[in-house]
C-alpha cells in the first residue's frame, strides 16, 4: 500500500490517499469574479467526488498551468528511497 497526500492550493496535504484507490482526477475550470476558477475534482473508490480548490486565475491558460502544477505535485515521490 502506499499513500499519497493530496495537497490544497498551498501545497499542504489535505487527506492521505491509498493510489490504489484513486480513480480519476480531472480539472473543473467556471468563471470567478475577476477570472477563471480552477478545482480539482478527484474520484475516489468508496468516497463521494472531492473537489480541491485551486484558486482564482487571471484567464483559462494561468489556471490550466495551475493545475498542472497541482498534479505534478500529486504525483511526486513524497517519500523517495
């Protein structure tokens, strides 16, 4: 088994997850009051869907990026041997 953290906007875990239990993560992109707001909707086996909030963004590619940078962080080593 091993766990991953699942970091908010600011890199902190929110929850510990088991990989093998993860289903799907995808990005929710709706208009804030100034730009674009970015979530990331994640599916996990024996959960409801989980939405992590990735903030306001000036327009879709600044969030896009920000999600791309909220997955390479999910899918770092946090322990490397």
């Amino acid at each position: 088994m091993k766990l991953i953290p699942i970091p908010d906007a600011d890199g902190n875990p929110q929850l510990w997850v088991n990989v093998d239990h993860l289903v799907s993560v995808m990005p929710i992109y709706r208009g804030g009051a100034t730009g674009i707001v970015v979530d990331a909707e994640m599916k996990i086996d024996g959960m409801q869907l989980y939405r992590v909030k990735l903030g306001e963004h000036a327009d879709r590619d600044a969030a896009q990026l920000a999600f791309e940078r909220w997955m390479e962080q999910l899918q770092a080593d946090p322990d490397p041997v």
